[in-house]
C-alpha cells in the first residue's frame, strides 16, 4: 500500500478522502451508541434483571481498557516506547 501525503488527498476517488472516513465515523458513532444503548436497556434490565449495582459494575468492567490506555501514557513519559513494547 503506497503512503499518500495530505496535500495529494484531493486527488483520491471521493471514498478514500479523509473526509469521507470523518464522515462515515461521524454517522457510525451514534448508530453504534444507540444500538448499545438500546441492547443494554432491553437485555440487561429486562431479561437480565440486572439492578443498579450490576450495571454500574458492567460499566466499571467496560471502562477498563481505557482506564488502562490512558494509563500508558503517562508510563511513556518516564519509558522508552520500545522498552514498554517489551514488557
């Protein structure tokens, strides 16, 4: 796959512009958001029967990997990237 430099981007098919991925991200977020959000209402709650406490556990559990990448980079500050690699 060839690289292609910003300033070159506007030759493209309209498709693989920048903007269209922008775009097409900016349509999926929602969807994805209320397609989780629907799931978590009709699933958890009712088939589940999961009350308050369960849910604040699920979206403890959810956070996680974002607790963690945020996490890295800070460590980052203080390590070489590729010693962290390593680890």
């Amino acid at each position: 796959m060839a690289t292609v430099d910003i300033s070159s981007a506007q030759d493209l098919p309209v498709w693989r512009r920048p903007i269209a991925l922008l775009v097409l991200m900016a349509i999926a977020l929602p969807l994805a958001f209320s397609t989780w959000s629907a799931l978590l209402n009709n699933f958890v709650i009712e088939r589940a029967a999961f009350t308050g406490v369960e849910i604040g556990w699920l979206h403890t559990v959810r956070e996680i990997p974002g607790f963690l990448s945020f996490a890295v980079v800070f460590i980052l500050l203080v390590m070489r990237e590729q010693f962290l690699g390593h680890l």
